[in-house]
C-alpha cells in the first residue's frame, strides 16, 4: 500500500486527473479515511469499491467539495483544491437519488450548471440539446423529473453533470435505484458514455460485479484504507490481502504457513501436513519460511480430481452438499484437515455425475489458481 | 383490505362519540352563524332571514370603530407573517442543514418557547419589558409581539417540509456551479414554498387570532377586531358581533383551507417521494 | 502542504451548514430579547415594591409572594396562616385543567382512533374538519359557546320549547360553563396528536393480539393504548397546559365568582387597581407549574425506547 503514496511533485505532471495525499478525515474522534493516497488518471474509469461505511462515499464528497479534509491535500489536474469551495471546483456529480429539481423541466435542469457558469444563452442550449442527445431523451426536454422512468431520470442526471463540461465526473451509487436488469444495461451505456465524452469517471459502488465491468481500475476500500488498487483482473486474481479476496467474489481461505520461497513461488503446509504450491505477491518481501497466512483459492480453480491422482496440489475430502444453481454446481467439501472449501463446477463440463453427499473427492487446484496472503 | 381486518379494527360506540366530537366542535359556531341572519333585534328569538346586521357591521354606528380595528388587524397580521416567516424560514435551514451540534436542542426550545410559555405569561412578561424600556406601548408593540409568538407557527411546517426534501438538491445546485444563495434562490426555496406558504397563512391566522397579549401590549386608543370584539362584548352580545364573528371565521375556515390544500398539492409533488 | 492543513471552506456537509449561525441568529435575537429578557424582567418585577399607580417602585421587597401565600404577611406580629383565596383560585385552576383534560380524553381518544381507522379518503375529510375548529379565533369560539347556553340563549330556549324544562337552565357564570368552555376550546388540541399516533400505529399487531387469543378490550388495553401512549400524552399537556392559563373561558363563561389563574393576573394589570408584582409572581408561578409538567414531559420522552 505504501507504494501508492506517490511523491507529490509528480502530481502537476500531465496524465494525472486527480491526485489524493495522505487525505484524513475526522468526525470528532471517529475517523472515516486514514491518510488516504491515490492517484486517477485523466480519461480513466476509476471506480471506489467496498462495503458501505468503508469511506467511498466520503472520499468522493471530499473530491466534490462538499467536506472538508481534516488533513493532506487534494490536487485537480495538479493545482490543489482543498479550500476551493464546491461551487469553483470543475468537477460534477451525479448524485445517487439523481436528485434532479423537482420544479424544473428535463432542459433546465440540464441548463442549471450552464447558466449558473454564465454560459451565453444560445450556446447553453446548444450544449443542453448535444447532451440530451447524448442519453437519448431528446423529446422528452419538456417533461418534468417526476414523469420519468427511473433509468431516464438517471440519464437526465448524467447529461445535466456532463453539461458544463466537468474535468472529472464523479458518480455516487449512481444505479443502486434502478432494477436489476437496468442497471445491467446501464452499465454498458455508462462506460460507452465515458468514452464518447472522453472524461475522467470517479465511480463509488458497493456493487463488485458493477466496478469489475465498468472500470480500468478499482480501488478496494475498508474501515477508512485504501485495500489494493488495480485493474478488475488484479484484484480478482491477485487480491492483495484477505479483505480483498474475500469481499470481491467467493474464495475459500486456508490457513497455511510457508515452507520456503522461490522469487513469487511459494511451499505451504496445511495444518494437517498438506503442501501447497502457491504464488505470492512480488512485493510481499516479509514473506519467507515460517511466515504463517493464508491461501486463497477461488471455487473454479478447484478441480474434481480422480481419487490417488498423484500429482500435485492435491486436497482430499468427502462432499458434504451439493447445491444445483442452474449453470453450476456447488459442492460443499470438508477437507480431511477440517476445513470446509467450496467447489463450484460449470453443468456443461459434466457428462458423468457429480459426486453426491458423504462421497470422497479429490481436489486439484488448477496451476496458478492458489496465492499465499500474509495479511 | 378484508372485512375481518375492519372489523378487529372497530369498536362499538368510536364512530358516535367521534360525531358527538364534531357535533360538540361545530354547534356554537352554526348557531352564530344562523342567527347572525336573524332579522329580529332581540337575539333569541328568529324572526325571519335577513342581512341586517352585516350591512350593520359595514355602515351602522359601529363601523368606524370596526374599520379601524379591522385595518390594524389586517396590517399587523401581514407584517407578522411576513416577519415571522422569514426569520422562520432562516431559522428552520439552520436548524434541518446543519447535522449535529452542541446546543441543538436548547436552539430548537428557544424557537418554539413561544408556544411552550402560557399566553398570559408572556402577555405579562412582554407588558412589563415595554414598561420597563419606556417603549410606549401601541401599533409598534402589538407587531413586535406578534412576531415573536408567530415564529414557532410558521418554524413548524417549513422545518417539517424541510426535513422531507434531501439536502443533495442544494449540494447539486452547489456542484453545479450555483451560489449559497443561488442554491436558496433557484433551488431549495421553490421546492420549499408549499411549506412557507402553510407557515405564512398559519402565522397570519394565529395573528389575526390573538387577543390576550394584544390586550396586554395594545395601550390606550389602539384596537385590533378581537379586541374591540371582546370590549363589545362585555356590553352584551349584540347581533352586529355575530355577523363580524362569522365573516372571521370565514376568513379563518378560507385560510385553513388554502393551507390545508396547498400542504396536500405540496406531498403529492415529486419531491417528498424521490428524497 | 505539510502538516495539517485544516482551513475551513464553509461547505463542510450540506450546503447550508456553514451559514447555521447566521441563519439561526435573527430567531435567537428577536426570542431572547422578546420573550426571554422579558420572561426575567417579570422574575425581577415579582419581587419589586408595587406602585400604587400601576408599575413598580424599584426596591426589593417579598411583598409579592408574601401576599400570594400568607394571611397578614410572613413579617407580621401574628403567628404566621397560610392565605387560602389565591392558592384556592390556583387549586380551583388546576382541577378545572385537569378535568378538561380527562374529559378531552374521554371524546378526543375515540374520535382520533376512529378517524385514524377510516379509509383513506374519509380520513382527510374528518381530519380537516377536526382542524377548522383548532383555527378559528378562539375570543368568537367562546363567545360563540356563551351565545349558546346562556339563561335567554338558544339551547335554554329550544329546551324549554320542547317543554323539557320550566325554567332556564343555569350554566353561565357557574364552574360548569367555565369546564364547558376549556372543553370545547382545547379539543382539537388532544384529537391531533392521538390521530397522529394512531395512525402510525402497526395494525398488524393487533392482529396478532387476536391470534393469540385477545379480545378486543384486552387489545386496546395491553397493545394500542400502550403503543400509542406518547401520543396521548402529548395531547393531554397540549390540553392542559393552556386550559391553565386560560383566559376568555373563565373571564367570558365563569363571570366574577369562577376566577382561575389567567383572570386573577390580568386583573393585576388592569388600570390603576393592579399589583404588577403581585400579578408578575403569580404569573412566575403559573409559568413554574408549566415548566414542571412540561419537563416531566420531556424526561417521558427521553425514556422511551
């Protein structure tokens, strides 16, 4: 994590929308972010990931200016901006109940950020039309917010943020209302928007699988830390720590404790004796012999195996339940050591039966589906 | 909703004492009401539908007196309102936007103590403090208690508007660029009229209402309608009263009403659903 | 930017926060020198020295609550008697309050729940006109109230027409007609909170009150009223409170003999006759009693889960 405390200097340098350093924010004694570095690129689609509470939201007012940092800095496009109250600041948000004015029509409201810019009329509505466009609500610029749908209403409040061409666009929860359906073709629509608009995107979600499509890179965040940041594929196959393997998708987590370490190998032992090759960070450098931790192996990355396969990274257990869930199926194995790991299998790889409860299983781990985390 | 389900609900006997309630409010007033048409001088007795005393109240002996006191009335109350809600409407942002802090509570007592004090405690208190100043006590004494005990009625359904309408408008105004105060202009306060109206009209009411500390702080010469009312009265009650009773409660049912609609059209507006 | 850099730009949480001072201040300012300094001007005048003309005379004196409490005065050679007419008029005020409060209970509990439980529709209607009442001016309410049971009033003359009875029925000017006027004014004042209560209230629980083998009176009596309760206290002190003080009641239907609290200090003010003192003590009083009930009210409310 260290690693991301980038020198500030390097902050005016072209490439970098925003840049956050050693950001903490303090209510009373509680504190929401812990001295907070991060740096986003210009044009990228960066998404804030973790549960509720964990300080997404926060961070995103504070980038908004709608709160104050109780210390560090915060830099757009290299100047710093922390007393720069909201008003003055090039950045817009779409706000996660869209809150678009009630007593106003789609156009104004779009409008708002324009006029209030003193942008000139003509342009402003111009500019007003191109966005409507844009979301593909032209005909609907007469209407007023309530006589929308709820997706349109979201694209009114993406169009009306977008108007007064903002360098960043920060976006709050911005498709936690709408149904499920929606919100997946939302997705799409919304990193399409990205592009075509050419803008830094900030995207607060506590939706795993929304920042997994959406983003070029995620920040996983917990209790007020940055956890890991990094591409969806990073954080999906190499989560940093336990926080990060267990909330983004399923894994089973294995107590172990390393045996030695070859560069970013590394031999394990399972409490029962066990070994486990796995792979490691490169600049997890405290790890070496004796260190214990865990391993993480992701439910696909198990492998039903013939009993006495000798090959190895192999676990043996009995199947306690297997659980039928239309595309896969789920076994849930208790490992001869104890442990209960969760299997899943793709239906259509099966032709044989799967082992019913109280069978015994082997277990082969797919070759670089295992990692050993020290935290 | 089944009928099982209404029937647990109901109990013998609610539905009469809640008429009986309605009956118990409204008969004092219909019968002023109708025997402010009664031709006849002597009260009691009907002796036919006329309008006599309401042409009476107009141009009869009278009137003057009524004129003026229905002016003072009228002025009063406006500037009030007009006082009240405002200073009530600043105080009710302050009090919904602004989170938690030390001394909330005390501020939110300080706002509705006016309500909370029996009148004729602060008719005494307001009496005294204007004797003690040596404020002569009149037009100007009338209003300046009349403001302060319309704060809390105007404070009261603006707060409670307020509370309903999400603070992430005023934030999106601001990101977008607008002022506090273009925030206030453009944004918060027309979505927050239909409670500045309701708090107006009440606070217009209440004024237009009071008569206990008018007494108290009005002084020689100046009359407000209730309490030329009340000093005719003490004469006897004469049919003139109970026309000029009926046509302020008329005023008042016409107010209430007004709010009382207003309030609804306001709920049934996005706002409150889309918080 | 090294080390903490904690400047405020005024935008700390909504977007109004920063200005809460400002935006507080014109109510604060207009209150406290309105109501609270005179509020404390009127502690300091009920111990003043009366001025036989109306006023004070700027020396401290007991004179006030002496008068109020004790026959001949506390200083007097006579072994020291407790003064009954003002406590009485004070006892007198707090039964009549309390009466109004249990018989504005007694209707206002069944009609809030019966409008509460009326169809949607219904419901504003009855609503609204539960609320015209509480809106018009309580002086043309009363006199309203007077017009009506007075000895050549209306009901005295249908009653007597109908042949019900021979002769006047006499309620002006009696504790009865005074009971009848806090009643009818302050009605609404209890309805309006109960509604409010009720309506909140999650039927479902009553549901499965019966389920589990209540009977109606017991449901009412074990899971409604305890739910609702705060509710029905709210409502009761919005009857009290007032009725306690009242003025136009007692002074309009009660006549010279029925005094209570309002009428006995707005008699002190009245011309030259009064006491400021004496009427600002007893008002500090009133204002005490008020104050007692209205903390208990609020520790009620600080306990509730």
């Amino acid at each position: 994590m260290n690693k991301l405390a980038n020198d500030n200097e390097s902050s005016a340098a072209s490439g970098v929308a925003v840049q956050l350093s050693k950001v903490r924010k303090q209510y009373g004694g509680a504190i929401a972010l812990h001295d907070v570095s991060l740096t986003i690129q210009d044009k990228e689609f960066f998404t804030l990931l973790g549960p509720s509470g964990c300080g997404k939201t926060t961070l995103l007012r504070i980038i908004a200016g709608f709160e104050n940092v109780t210390a560090g800095s915060v830099y757009l496009h290299g100047k710093e901006i922390a007393n720069l109250p909201a008003n003055k600041r090039p950045v817009n948000t779409v706000f996660q109940q869209y809150s678009l004015f009630p007593h106003m029509s789609v156009l104004d409201n779009i409008l708002f950020g324009l006029q209030m810019r003193g942008t000139p009329a003509g342009q402003a509505k111009k500019r007003a039309r191109a966005m409507l466009e844009l979301v593909q609500l032209q005909e609907f610029a007469n209407r007023l917010p309530s006589q929308l749908s709820g997706g349109q209403q979201q694209r009114v409040a993406l169009a009306r943020a977008l108007a007064p061409e903002p360098e960043v666009l920060l976006l709050d929860e911005p498709l936690s209302a709408l149904d499920l359906k929606l919100r997946q073709a939302m997705r799409i629509e919304l990193k399409q928007i990205q592009e075509e608009a050419g803008i830094t995107f900030i995207f607060v979600t506590h939706d795993q699988e929304e920042a997994l499509t959406m983003s070029d890179r995620i920040a996983v965040m917990s209790a007020g830390n940055v956890q890991q940041v990094g591409t969806s594929h990073d954080i999906y196959d190499a989560p940093a720590n336990r926080f990060v393997a267990d909330f983004i998708g399923e894994s089973n987590l294995l107590e172990a404790q390393v045996l030695h370490r070859i560069g970013t190998e590394v031999s394990c032992a399972l409490p029962g004796g066990v070994q486990v090759q796995a792979e490691i960070s490169a600049d997890a450098t405290d790890v070496s012999s004796g260190t214990a931790g865990h391993l993480c192996i992701r439910p696909e990355r198990l492998r039903l195996s013939m009993p006495n396969d000798p090959s190895l990274n192999v676990l043996t257990g009995v199947v306690v339940r297997q659980i039928y869930l239309g595309t896969d199926t789920q076994l849930v194995v208790k490992l001869a050591e104890g442990q209960v790991v969760q299997v899943r299998t793709q239906n259509a790889e099966h032709n044989s039966a799967l082992p019913t409860a109280g069978s015994s299983v082997d277990l082969t781990i797919q070759p670089g589906g295992v990692r050993f985390l020290s935290a | 909703m089944s009928s099982v389900g209404e029937r647990i609900k109901s109990y013998p006997g609610f539905g009469v004492l809640a008429a009986v309630c309605l009956v118990l409010l409204y008969a004092p007033l219909l019968i002023v009401m109708i025997y402010s048409f009664n031709e006849s001088p002597s009260i009691t007795r009907w002796g036919g539908f006329s309008l006599t005393w309401y042409v009476d109240v107009f141009t009869g002996s009278e009137s003057s007196k009524f004129k003026v006191a229905a002016w003072n009335s009228i002025s009063i109350a406006l500037m009030a309102t007009i006082g009240a809600t405002t200073i009530a409407t600043a105080a009710a942002i302050g009090m919904t936007r602004s989170g938690y802090w030390r001394g909330k509570s005390l501020s939110f007592a300080l706002i509705n103590l006016p309500i909370m004090v029996p009148e004729i405690v602060t008719a005494v208190a307001t009496l005294i403090f204007f004797s003690a100043i040596g404020f002569k006590t009149g037009y100007l004494s009338i209003l300046l208690a009349h403001i302060v005990f319309c704060i809390p009625f105007a404070y009261l359904p603006i707060a409670a508007r307020l509370q309903g309408i999400s603070s992430s408008y005023e934030e999106a105004a601001i990101d977008l660029y607008a002022s506090r105060w273009q925030a206030f202009r453009y944004v918060l306060l027309p979505i927050l009229l239909p409670g500045v109206v309701s708090g107006a009209l009440l606070a217009f009411i209440v004024s237009l209402d009071d008569f206990l500390i008018t007494n108290f702080v009005k002084g020689a010469g100046v009359e407000t309608l209730p309490t030329a009312i009340f000093g005719a009265v003490k004469q006897g009650i004469k049919p003139n009263i109970m026309a000029i009773s009926t046509l302020m409660l008329l005023v008042s049912v016409l107010f209430v009403t007004v709010s009382w609609w207003i309030g609804r059209v306001g709920d049934k507006s996005s706002v409150v659903a889309s918080k | 930017m090294a080390g903490g850099t904690l400047q405020n730009t005024g935008v700390d949480g909504a977007a109004f926060a920063g200005l809460r001072h400002r935006l507080l201040f014109p109510s604060w300012l207009t209150i406290g020198v309105l109501l609270v300094i005179p509020v404390l001007l009127m502690l300091v005048y009920s111990f003043l020295t009366k001025e036989f003309r109306g006023g004070v005379v700027w020396e401290f004196s007991l004179a006030a609550y002496d008068q109020f409490f004790f026959d001949r005065g506390l200083f007097g050679d006579e072994p020291v008697k407790i003064e009954w007419t003002y406590i009485n008029i004070f006892i007198r005020s707090i039964v009549q309050a309390s009466l109004a409060t249990v018989f504005c209970l007694l209707i206002g509990f069944p009609t809030a729940y019966y409008i509460a439980t009326r169809p949607a529709s219904s419901r504003a209607i009855w609503l609204f006109m539960i609320t015209v009442p509480y809106w018009v001016n309580l002086l043309i309410r009363t006199v309203s109230m007077k017009f009506l049971i007075r000895d050549t009033g209306p009901l005295n003359h249908w009653l007597m027409q109908a042949g019900l009875i021979s002769e006047p029925f006499h309620i002006i000017n009696t504790n009865i007609a005074v009971q009848l006027g806090l009643f009818y004014s302050y009605l609404p004042f209890m309805v309006l909170p109960i509604y409010a209560a009720v309506e909140r209230f999650d039927f479902a629980l009553v549901e499965a009150a019966h389920d589990l083998y209540a009977n109606r009176w017991t449901t009412l009596r074990r899971i409604l009223i305890p739910v609702v309760r705060p509710g029905v206290i709210a409502g009761c002190i919005l009857v009290f409170v007032p009725s306690l003080g009242a003025f136009l009641a007692p002074d309009l239907l009660g006549g010279a003999k029925n005094f209570m609290i309002g009428s006995l200090i707005e008699e002190q003010f009245r011309g030259s006759a009064g006491n400021w003192p004496f009427g600002a003590a007893a008002s500090m009083i009133l204002l005490s009693l008020v104050l007692l009930v209205l903390m208990y009210y609020a520790r009620s409310e600080s306990r509730r889960p």
